[in-house]
C-alpha cells in the first residue's frame, strides 16, 4: 500500500523539541509533497484576578482587556511560530510553501486539534510526545492520548530530542 499523504497537520506547543517535530513534518511533506498546517491550542481559562479587576472596571472594560491580553499573546505565538518555521526551513533548505498556515485557537487543545483536522483533511497528525513531567514513570499527557485514541487518521508522535534543536 502506498501512502498518499498531501495534509499533515503539525501540533506546536512551543516547547523546547518544536523545532525537532516541525523537522519530521517539514520532511514528510517534502517527500510527499504535503502542505503543513500547523496549530497552537490554549484553553481560556478564569484568572483568580478577574474578581478583583471586576472591582476597578466594568464587565465591559474587563471583557475588553482580557480580550486585548489574548490578542497580544496571539500575536506573539504567532511571531515565534512563524521564527521557528523559517529557522528550520533554511536549515533544511525547505521550501516555505510547505507551510500553509498557523492556527492558534482558544479552545481545549483535543478538540481544536480533531476539527482542524477534518477542516483541513489532515492525512497525519504529527506532535510531539508532550510526556507529563515530574513522574517516575513518565507518560503521554492526556492530550496526547486523546488523539491518539480518537484520531481518524494516523499520528505521528515524534520522541523528544535531548539536545537536539
């Protein structure tokens, strides 16, 4: 069986092995000369401060803040995405049509990362292994694992890098 691999879609966490995962993607397109999309997740949460905001401003000015704080640190991931992307295709010598775009989205990272990949009819999934930290036998995190098992393509999780960047 041949694979026909044309969309991958490339979850970024912007931890330290980014760049090692996007190197595994970046080199399956080529090969078959695929389009990465590549998506960032954050789930929106409740800030303990916002009770003691909401004491200084209205719903409204506190709505609009929290709003422009998000905006901002979409703009940021989107510039360290985008920085990371062009180091590693001028390192691989890739084209940067490979990459068709960047989605950050503002949802639970599962479910964003299942609909981006029917909107974009991902062939692949590829992420990082994102292991849980600080336990003795360490595992995939439940974000991982939710994928894995409710994913209708493949994924591909790329193992850590250590000292590869």
């Amino acid at each position: 069986m041949e694979l026909n691999i044309k969309s991958v879609l490339l979850v970024a966490d912007l931890g330290t092995d980014t760049g090692y995962v996007l190197d595994h993607a970046l080199s399956l397109a080529r090969k078959y000369q695929a389009k990465i999309h590549i998506i960032y997740c954050f789930d929106i949460i409740k800030f303990r401060a916002e009770s003691t905001a909401e004491l200084y401003m209205s719903q409204v000015e506190l709505k609009d803040s929290i709003e422009d704080s998000l905006v901002e640190e979409e703009s940021h991931i989107r510039g360290k995405l985008k920085s990371i992307c062009h180091d590693r295709l001028v390192k691989l010598s890739a084209d940067e049509a490979l990459i068709a775009g960047f989605d950050i989205e503002r949802k639970p990272a599962t479910q964003a990362i299942l609909d981006a990949a029917a909107v974009y009819q991902a062939d692949l999934i590829v992420m990082g292994e994102q292991r849980q930290s600080g336990l003795r036998n360490p595992r995939l995190s439940s974000t991982a694992m939710k994928i894995l098992n409710r994913a209708t393509v493949p994924v591909f999780v790329v193992k850590g890098a250590a000292g590869q960047a």
